[in-house]
C-alpha cells in the first residue's frame, strides 16, 4: 500500500522577470502551494495527501499548474491549472477527498 493515498504537486518554477514565457511563481503558485498544505493539514488529510512542489512542468502557458497522482489517476495523474484558493479548495473537497475530477479547472494537454 502506498504511503499516501493521493499526491498534488505544484510548479514552483521561476524565471526572470523579462523572460516571455513568465513562471507559475509570478502568477501565484508559491501561494497556492501553501494555502494547499494548510487546507490539506486543516482538512486532516496528513498523512493521506502529500503536496509537494516541482519545477517547471511544461505547461506554462496554462496558468500555475498542478498536478495530481493517486491510484484512480494513473499512470499519467490529472493535471489543473489553478489560479486561486478557491480552486485549490475545491480540488481538495472534490478530488482529494470526493474522488472526483475537477472538470472545470482540468488542463487541456497535447496527445
Ligand atoms: S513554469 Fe510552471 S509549468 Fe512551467
């Protein structure tokens, strides 16, 4: 049995502030990653949930990425772009805890 029931990990990549491609910590990410262990810790998911973060995950352009891996979402996780609180918070009420996909924050992906 795995360690953790569900993992949620956030880029926390940065880069320079003239690079045009921006980074999820210029838009946010490094707030969103820690709102999400406090709400994770409040929630009395320790020990179920681990958040983590990552460097750039390729999916720039899409605003502060995220992406989760549990049993369910093998092989290749859910990934979300998550632009606020609120859509943190709701990724943890209704995948992290609910078991069910946030459709309205889910990323479009290549292939
Ligand atoms: S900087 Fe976050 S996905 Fe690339």
């Amino acid at each position: 049995m795995p360690p953790f029931q569900h993992h949620i990990f956030f880029c926390t990549n940065e880069r320079s502030a003239d690079d045009p491609k921006g980074s999820c910590v210029q838009r946010g990410a490094t707030a969103l990653h820690a709102h999400a262990k406090e709400a994770c810790f409040k929630a009395g998911l320790k020990g179920a949930v681990r958040v983590n973060k990552a460097g750039c995950l390729d999916t720039c352009a899409q605003g502060p990425a995220a992406v989760v891996y549990g049993e369910k979402d093998l092989p290749s996780g859910v990934w979300y772009a998550l632009n606020t609180k609120e859509d943190v918070d709701d990724v943890i009420q209704q995948h992290l805890i609910g078991g069910n996909v946030v459709e309205r924050l889910r990323m479009k992906l290549k292939g």
